[in-house]
C-alpha cells in the first residue's frame, strides 16, 4: 500500500474513532444528566400482540400532563425482563419526555465501549500516520 492511501485510510480511521468516542460521551453525559435532573415515575409495560418489537412504556407525566407511551430504550432481557403488565422505574426529561432511561438498566457499558473503542481506534490513525511519515 502506498504512503497517500495508508494516509486517507489512517484519516477516515480516525475519524471513525472520533465519532465512536463521541457517541460514547455524549451517550454518558445524558445518561448523567438524566439521573440527576430526570422526573422519576413509574410505567407499565405494553407488549404489543405479535410483535418482537420494544414494548411501549406508558406514564404519566404529571398531574395535569398527558399519559405518555414510548417505546422502550432498552431491550427485555433475562436480568430484567420487561412482561407485559410490569411496572418498571424511569426517570424522564421534563422538557422531552420521550427522553427516558429505564432505572437498573443504563447500558453505561455499552456508552464506555464506544468511547475506549473510539479512543482506540483513533490512536491506531495516529500510529499509522507516523508510521507513514
């Protein structure tokens, strides 16, 4: 491989990395943000007939508000599985409820993945660009 290729691939590796490390912060951030400022609530859990889809968690938003129904940010799993007729914990952004996050089940794992991967990633464009040089 020449040296002009090994350059752009080292480039577009890197910014892969950088958006990956992006996307694992940010994910983090609001993940923050939500556990310290989010309205908490409880929601029931509405599987739809037939479908392997997210099941919908329905809340209220308060007194007045709407009852709210958003797909779950998160998937049923073994540790946590969400049944139809549940009630789990959220927490929701008042500003968007939409914005939730189902309590026990952040995925900060995943967020930490991404941003070492990124980190990695982007490290190994640097490697390469000096290597090239």
């Amino acid at each position: 491989m020449d040296t002009s290729a090994l350059v752009v691939s080292a480039v577009l590796l890197g910014f892969g990395g950088l958006v990956a490390y992006l996307v694992g912060v940010g994910s983090l951030a609001e993940t923050r943000r939500l556990l310290r400022e989010g309205v908490p609530a409880d929601a029931l859990v509405k599987q739809r007939p037939g479908s392997d889809s997210a099941p919908l968690l329905q809340f209220d938003t308060d007194e007045e508000g709407p009852v709210m129904e958003v797909f779950s940010p998160v998937p049923s799993a073994r540790s946590l599985p969400l049944v139809d007729g549940r009630t789990v914990r959220i927490v929701y952004d008042r500003a968007d409820p939409r914005k939730l996050l189902v309590l026990g089940r952040e995925r900060r794992a995943v967020d930490y993945t991404f941003a070492a991967a990124g980190v990695a990633l982007f490290l190994t464009a640097v490697v390469l660009v000096v290597g090239a040089a």
